[in-house]
DNA sequence: CTCCCGATAT
DNA sequence: ATATCAGGAG
C-alpha cells in the first residue's frame, strides 16, 4: 500500500483508538503549554505534569519566569532533565516574548521558532493543540516512529518525515492526525515491544508486509 | 555531529 | 548494562 492509501483507513482507526485525542500535558494557558512542551523533551509527560503542578502556581506567566532567579528555577526543574538547558531557555523564551510579543504567546509557526528553545516540535504542539490552527503535523519520537514502521516515510529527521506527511495528509486532520499518532505510538506502537497482535491498523503497516 | 540530564523499563 | 523517554542548540 502507498501513503496515500494507508491514511484513509489509518485515520478511521486511530479515532476508533483515540476519540477525542488530545495531548496529555497539563496546563491552562498557551503559555503554559508552550513552557511545559519545552520541559517535555526526553521526558515523559507524567513527570512533566508533575513538575508543572506546582511549578505554574509558583511562577505565573512570563514576567515570573522571566525574573526568577535561575539557580533556583534549574532546581524546580531537575526532575525534567536537561534542567540547565530548559531553564536557560524558559527564561530566555519568556523574556523574547515580554520584549518583542507583549508577553503573549504568538500563533505563527514562524514566530514560535525564533523563540530560545522552540522548535518546529513545539511550536505545532502549542498551535495545534492550544490554538487549533493546523500549522503542521506534530513529529515527536512516536510520530517518527509509527511513520517509519508504517511505511508513510523513509526519512529519519523529523522536519523531512512532517514534510511527508503534509503531502499525505489532508490539512483539516493535521490537528487530529498528531496528537492521535502519538498517543498510538505511546500506548500500542511503542518503541521496545510493538503490540502489533492487538494492534487495530496492523493490516496497514509496512512492518507486517502490507 | 555532540551535548545536555535523570528516571524508568528491559 | 543499555535503551528510551512528547527535543533543541551549538
């Protein structure tokens, strides 16, 4: 099967899978989401829920994040990993936004990633997710992986594999497309043991012959 | 390409 | 012991 044919049926499973799929991170504003995909990196969204529970109540909006001292904000952020990385560019993020967005968060894919620390990743999660404006399709580590088992790309960067999947893909199910596709990717198509035996799209995937 | 980072699964 | 986890920057 090409792409273009696995799509059709692979998006009338995935909304039998995932319903109403919507990312499993925690938060109430786009700021807030925009800083917890940053902190998602390498970890998993559990962990990051758990760091932004009180992470958000003590630090609200970008002037606090923007101000803080960051000694003490690579502490609150340890549990995510990479916390000196992710501090510095929370913080250098929320200070770009205060000075060139009125500390708002903005809703074009070419804004976002001028931002420190926001990529095409993060940007898509936040304006699909927080904005529902199909910018682009979301390729984290489980997209890229069910993409490549499934034979929808032969690419290995992220940017090349969303690129892939834009041609096939019909732009009103972008905002569906990704966060069901991860959620797939999370809870069936997982990187160590695939459960390819109760898989509902088996019979779409590259990996079993199709 | 390497580096950043620690918790968890296998 | 090693791979992986909702990545991005230099």
């Amino acid at each position: 099967m090409t792409p273009a044919e696995i799509i059709p049926p692979m998006l009338a499973r995935l909304r039998e899978e995932h319903p109403d799929a919507k990312y499993e991170l925690d938060w109430t504003t786009p700021f807030e989401l925009l800083v917890a995909t940053m902190l998602a990196a390498q970890c998993t969204d559990e962990r990051v829920n758990r760091v932004t529970a009180t992470l958000f109540k003590k630090y609200q909006g970008p002037r606090a994040f923007a101000e803080a001292d960051t000694a003490e904000l690579e502490e609150d952020l340890k549990p995510t990993g990479f916390f000196k990385q992710k501090a510095k560019s929370v913080q250098l993020m929320s200070r770009e936004l205060l000075a060139r967005f009125g500390g708002e968060v903005p809703t074009t894919i070419e804004a976002l990633i001028t931002l420190p620390g926001v990529a095409r990743k993060s940007a898509n999660v936040v304006l699909n997710t927080a904005f529902n404006m199909p910018t682009g399709i979301i390729v984290d580590t489980h997209v890229a992986r069910v993409s490549q088992r499934m034979g929808l790309s032969q690419k290995d960067k992220p940017e090349e594999i969303e690129k892939d999947l834009m041609k096939v893909v019909a732009q009103d199910e972008w905002t569906f497309f990704g966060p069901a596709t991860v959620l797939h990717g999370r809870y069936t198509c997982m990187a160590k043991k695939p459960q390819c035996s109760t898989c509902g799209m088996a019979d779409l995937c590259a990996k079993n012959g199709v």
